[in-house]
C-alpha cells in the first residue's frame, strides 16, 4: 500500500508542475518579446502606450522616450515599460 500511495503521490506532483509550466510559460515567452520590442525601439517610431497615448518617439533615452503627439506636438517623456506596441495605423493626415 505504500508504494501504491508514493506512485499517486508522484503522479500528481508531476500532473501539478506540468499544468504550471503550461500556464507560465506562454507568458513569460510574451514577456519577452514585449521586452525585445521595447529595448528595440527608435527614433520615428510610431507607438501606443498601456494607457492609449499614441505618438512618434523623438529621442530615446535610456529608460525612457521623448513621444511627440499629433496634431499638436506635444511632447512627453514615458518610461520605456509603458510602451505596449508598435502603432500601424496611420496617425498623421500628411
């Protein structure tokens, strides 16, 4: 009876640390992706925040960007972490 239990016992660890690497992993791997776009990003780039500002990066610095907003260029200083993306729509009406 002893081993039956240790057998179950093990299964069940095992059952419990595979469904957590299947629900970690997907974001960790999107984690870093996000990361790698936001260490990428340049001057010209046009970008969307957490909070929905949009806007083309006017200088980069090291933790954070210098976003100009249209139409009135404004310009604001955002910590890199807040950038959720590159924007593909179109922002300007030149």
């Amino acid at each position: 009876m002893e081993v039956k239990r240790l057998i179950v016992t093990l299964v069940t660890v095992f059952l419990l640390l595979g469904l957590y690497y299947l629900t970690t992993m997907p974001k960790r791997k999107q984690a870093k992706e996000i990361k790698k776009m936001q260490d990428g990003l340049k001057k010209g780039d046009k970008i969307i925040t957490y909070t929905g500002l949009s806007g083309i990066i006017e200088e980069v610095l090291e933790d954070r960007i210098i976003l100009s907003t249209n139409p009135d260029k404004v310009k604001l200083s955002i910590e890199k972490w807040a950038v959720a993306g590159i924007d593909d729509r179109n922002l300007s009406k030149e």
